[in-house]
C-alpha cells in the first residue's frame, strides 16, 4: 500500500530538547563574565544582568510571546554594561565558556536527524534564546550537527518568539514548507513548544524531562500528539504518522 507521506518537516527546540536538560542557578552561571568584566563588584554585577535577563523572559511569558527575547545586547543594556570594552570582549569568552558544558547535544541526535533527512525530511530549529546565531552554530559544529540542520530560527533575530505563531512561520519558512499540518514540533515545554505549535496546526511531540522552573512555567491546558521518552523515538513517531498510523 502506497500512503503519501503526511510529515514534510521537523522542527526541533534546542534547549532541554536538542541539548538535555540541565538545573542550573542562572545568576550564577553570570560570575565568570562579571569577574571579568568588573572584579571588585561581581556579585552585585552578576545579579543584575540575570534581573534583566529574567525581565525579558517575563515579557516575553506575558505577551504570549508577541514580545520576543531579544538579545544578549538588550541584557548589557539594561545592566549598564559598556558593549564596546575591552572587558566585555574578555569577559563573553569567560560567559561562554561557562555554558559550555551545558550545551552538549543528546546523542540521540546525529542518528535521529540523519534518518530522517533520509526519509526526505526537512529538519529545522526552533529556538527563544538570547544567544546570537553564531553562538548556537558554533554549538552545533563542535557537535557534527550543523550540517544536518536545514534551516533555523533563533529568536535573538526575531520580533516574536515562542508560542507567537510568527515565530513558528519563520520556521517553517526556513526550512521551505508551508503546511503546517505537514510540520512536526519536538519540544520540551508544554506552553511554548507544544500550545504555540498547535496553534499554528502543527502536530507537537513533548520530551518531559525538563525540570522546568516554577516561574518559568506558563499554566496551559494541553495534549501533545505524542510523548517520547528519548530524543530517538522521534523517529518510530514521524514514520508511523507517515505510513498512515
Ligand atoms: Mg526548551
């Protein structure tokens, strides 16, 4: 039996989906640019660019995402941090290099993303992150994965950010569908990845091992059209839904 095949793409968000979920104290993970870029008050420094960080996330919680999260370059600005110093060039390699152990791509995801670019599925990238493009690339060069990513959209470029519908087009735009109903979103948060994906008339498939903040957490009253356990079953759900299942 011939079935047309009903998925054309997958789209994927990175963190606590892409790259597994990590606890972290989020003021803490600003010491080692603060150190850097201001000694003597670190502490007081590191405390401020995590209360703006935090206010943009909130805006973005509040506008349903209408509002994007902006950039890194909104954060300095909002804690008075002179962007064009030589401390803060110093001090972003001591901010990245303090993520990095937090960013590791699952390895689930190499043999996911082949055998479905083998399958003639396009795969994309969702993401509401700060972090500039280059950041996220880097990321998925160092881990063999970037040449299997058709296309990505980062919400440091975007006006809207998850669960903006806007946000879910500009991904589909980037990887060239525009069926929604033809578009799978893998994601790890309930009101962002998995309501803002069905809004659009996506099928949305949740990873549940984010430990999501209290804060963070939007209440939503939502079915995912499929649960994985790991990154990998992505793959028996998409071929299942695409042999007619
Ligand atoms: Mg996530």
């Amino acid at each position: 039996m011939t079935t047309r095949r009903s998925v054309d793409a997958v789209l994927f968000d990175w963190g606590g989906t892409l790259t597994p979920w990590h606890s972290l104290d989020l003021v803490a993970q600003w010491y080692p640019y603060a150190q850097v870029y201001d000694p003597v008050h670190a502490a007081g420094l590191a405390q401020r660019l995590f209360d703006a960080e935090e206010s943009i996330w909130r805006r973005q919680r509040e506008s349903g995402g209408a509002e994007g999260t902006g950039n890194l370059a909104r954060v300095f600005e909002i804690a008075g941090v002179d962007v064009g110093s030589w401390q803060h060039a110093e001090a972003m390699s001591a901010y990245l290099e303090a993520w990095d152990p937090h960013t590791y791509t699952d390895p689930d995801v190499v043999p996911l993303l082949e055998a479905l670019r083998a399958d003639g599925i396009k795969v994309g990238v969702l993401s509401n992150t700060m972090w500039p493009r280059e950041h996220h690339e880097a990321v998925f060069a160092r881990d063999g994965v970037l040449h299997l990513i058709d296309g990505a959209v980062y919400t440091s470029e975007t006006a809207a950010g998850k669960p903006h519908a806007a946000a879910f087009r500009a991904a589909m735009t980037a990887v060239g569908v525009d069926d929604p109903a033809r578009v799978v979103f893998v994601g790890d948060r309930p009101w962002d990845d998995v309501h803002g994906a069905q809004l659009v008339g996506m099928r949305a498939i949740l990873v549940p091992h984010s430990e999501i903040p209290e804060h963070q957490q939007v209440p939503v009253d939502v079915v995912p059209d499929a649960v994985v356990q790991r990154l990998g079953e992505v793959l028996d759900v998409v071929r299942r839904w695409n042999s007619g299942d």
